[in-house]
C-alpha cells in the first residue's frame, strides 16, 4: 500500500470510529477472509465493527474465526441497515461496483458513511473515500495483509486473523498455483504461518468437505464436458433437472470448471449452469495465459472479474445460451491459438 494512502486511513481512523464492513454477494473464501481479519485488527485499534455480508456464504467457510458474528443483509435486514446508519466508516471488501452486494446496494448508496475499498478486480468504481486498488494482488486478503501492514499493526496479527488471511489467499490463488501468486504472497503466506494459520488444517477445512451428492453431481458435470478443439476450448453444462437430482446446495459447483480447463492444451473453459429460481444461466469462465475472460464476459455476458477467471450469466435458455457461446468463438479463434 502506497504511503500517501496509509497517511490517509490513518487520519480516518484517529478516534474510535463505528465500521461496517461488507463483502460481495455470495461471498467466497476471500471475501469472508479479509472482512474478518479487517474487523478483528480494527477492533483491536479500538474501533467497533461490524461485518455484513449480502447473502449467506457456504458452509465449508462456516468454521472461520469469528465469522458466527457476521450479519447476513437478506435474513437480518434491519439490524444490517440500523448498522449502515450508525456507521461512520463502510469498508467494502473484494468488489469495486456497489452493484455487486445484489439487494444490497440501496442500502449502501444511501449510507452518509466515508467509505473505504480494497479490491483486486479490475475496473474500480469512484464511489470510495479511499481506494485501494490493485488488480495484480493475488486476493483482496493478501491486500488487507499490507494495508495492516502500512498502517504499521503487523504485531496485533492473531492466529485468528491470519487464519483468515490465510484462508482468503488460499481459496483466491487455488492453493498458490494462479499467475498473480507472487514471491511477495509467498512470505505473506510464511508470516501468517508463524503467526499461527494452520495450512494443512485451512486445506482441510476447505477441500475436504465433499458430500456424496457433491461428486455425484461432478461426475454429471464431467460426462457432459465437451471439448472444442479448434478453439483450445471446453465447456461444462448443469441443468436444473441434473442440480435437483443430486441434490445441490449452494456452492456445490463450485471450482468444477477448473477440471476443464486441466484438460490437456485447454486454454478457455466455461459452465454454465442453468438457474430456473433465478430465470437466467450462470456462467464461470476460466482461461490460461493471455486470454482475457473478464473481457469475454464483460463483451458478451454481463460479468466481468479478473483476466483468468470472471463470471457473467445469460437471460436465455441453457441450450440456447451454449449454441450462442459456440457462434461467438469463431471471432476469438486467433486468440486462443496463440502460444502467448
Ligand atoms: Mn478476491
């Protein structure tokens, strides 16, 4: 984090101040991560936060420390927006667009609070105070690591908050295997290890937690992979009716595409999965190299995110968002037969 800008929290967080702090809807590892490793330092500089999250997050984040303290918006309305009002700072963690928090984002537009963002997507919104951006950090925990770190507090890093830390990075980098893992994520994984993140228990507690259903439902996933060749391409589809029959809960699906992309000279690889509750497709895309899927599914879906992972959905039916997506691929064909 650049000097001017830990000048500037540090004037904001001079007196006790009231904070929220808010992830993006369907909060991830990295999301839950770094809004609570946030509040737990920020509590510990004398200040009282409150974590809200848009919607519920899977279970398999449901051990995180401290994350039974953290207000569900869509369950807990009131209390969340009573919360929003009394606040002084809103800090909005792992997303730059207040469109990103769903049902959310009246709430947060109408907040008089000084807001604060820390985010590695690309494309910031100007709706912050303070902006800490930086789309080639691996994850917004690794971000929240330095700008702890700028405001000179590495020494009030719990095991709690680095179990956090630790479990945001993590998720975000696919176990430090993703391009924007860096030497400097490295040691920043090294010191919240001495500082007392358990990797091998965070693994566990992440991957470990597949339910039969679950790899029912990714055998399904598999057997209706398709490879296109021409295009170094693969795309996975998921029906309502193939969800509903192996019994899918929220986050089931997820990191399934990435069996796609493993596919031997693969470069792009997409899911789709079709969401009859909220009449559209949700689609993931995954690349490797040079290919930008935010910028697919930002043209052509949407979505947006990161150059190597982005999201986006389509109105259309599931058949006929894949037949779209096949027409479409002709104009990339030079792109994903480039070596880059
Ligand atoms: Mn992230």
């Amino acid at each position: 984090m650049k000097n001017e800008l830990a000048h500037q929290v540090k004037q904001l967080l001079n007196t006790s101040k009231q904070i929220v702090i808010v992830g993006h809807k369907n909060p991830d590892g990295d999301a839950i991560g770094s809004c609570l490793a946030l509040s737990q330092f920020l509590d510990q500089l004398g200040h009282k936060t409150q974590v809200i999250m848009p919607n519920d997050f899977p279970d398999f984040l449901k051990w995180m420390p401290g994350c039974q303290d953290i207000i569900i918006y869509d369950k807990q309305k009131e209390t969340a927006e009573a919360h929003l009002t009394a606040a002084n700072i809103v800090c909005t963690l792992d997303f730059n667009a207040l469109d990103r928090v769903g049902e959310m984002q009246g709430a947060l537009e109408s907040c008089q609070a000084t807001f604060v963002m820390i985010d590695h997507h690309q494309a910031p919104g100007a709706y912050a105070a303070v902006t800490y951006s930086d789309v080639r950090m691996s994850s917004t925990a690794e971000m929240v690591y330095h700008f702890i770190a700028g405001l000179d507090g590495l020494e009030l890093l719990s095991p709690s908050m680095a179990t956090n830390l630790y479990t945001g990075i993590m998720t975000d980098t696919g176990s430090f295997r993703f391009p924007a893992t860096s030497p400097t994520t490295h040691k920043v994984i090294a010191h919240l290890m001495e500082a007392g993140a358990n990797g091998t228990q965070i693994h566990e507690n992440i991957y470990d937690t597949n339910t039969p259903d679950r790899l029912r439902l990714l055998g399904l996933a598999l057997q209706n992979m398709k490879i296109l060749e021409p295009y170094n391409a693969a795309y996975i589809t998921l029906s309502q009716e193939e969800l509903d029959s192996n019994n899918f809960k929220k986050g089931d699906t997820e990191g399934f595409v990435n069996y796609a992309l493993s596919v031997l000279g693969v470069k792009f690889a997409v899911i789709f999965i079709e969401s009859k509750q909220d009449a559209i497709v949700k689609i993931s895309f995954r690349s490797k190299g040079a290919f930008s899927v935010n910028e697919f599914a930002r043209t052509h879906y949407n979505g947006g995110g990161h150059t190597n992972a982005a999201g986006g959905r389509s109105n259309k039916s599931l058949q006929e968002t894949v037949t779209e997506f096949i027409s479409i691929l002709p104009n990339y064909k030079n792109a994903l037969n480039t070596n880059a």
